[in-house]
C-alpha cells in the first residue's frame, strides 16, 4: 500500500509553508520553533473538542489512535504539561 499524506495534513502542510515564506520574506524573518509532540498534543486536543461539541461521542483512546499515539501515558504527560496552553474554546470541551 502507498502511503498518501491526508487533506488535514496537506491543510498543515499549506499552512507552514505559507507562515514560513510569509517569514522569510520579511527583512528580519522570525520563524516559530515547532515541538512535535506540542503540537500532536494540541491537535488531539482540538480533535477531542470538536467531537465532543458535535455529540459525537469518542474514546480519548480512539482519538489518540487517530493520531498513532499508542501510549496513554505519553498523552498523560503532555496533558500535564500543555493543558494550559489551550485555548478556553478548546478546554471546554475536554476538561
């Protein structure tokens, strides 16, 4: 099977590669560090709000095998880090 990046992944993609020329070309360019882990955190957050604010109901396990995270204990542990650094919009749901 040939692996494909998704939509949601080409959105991302889109997105950086925009943010990044938008950066580079400004005459001091300032590029945002990414902490992979950080932002696979944040979006299985926003993931779990959105599904939640939908009625749609879905495990913390199920949303964390959307995004390969096979460990509890990994999510457990950028959730004590990262938690605060969610949007209120986005805690809400996932308190």
């Amino acid at each position: 099977m040939k692996e494909t990046i998704n939509p949601t992944e080409c959105a991302i993609i889109e997105l950086v590669q925009q943010k990044t020329s938008n950066e580079l070309s400004r005459r001091v360019p300032c590029i945002d560090v990414l902490d992979y882990r950080r932002l696979a955190y944040l979006l299985i957050e926003t993931r779990r709000a959105a599904y939640k604010a939908s009625g749609i109901p879905h495990t913390l396990i199920s949303v964390l095998h959307e995004f390969n995270v096979q460990k509890c204990d990994t999510y457990y542990e950028w959730r004590l880090k990262w938690f605060r650094l969610l949007p209120e919009h986005i805690k809400r749901h996932v308190r």
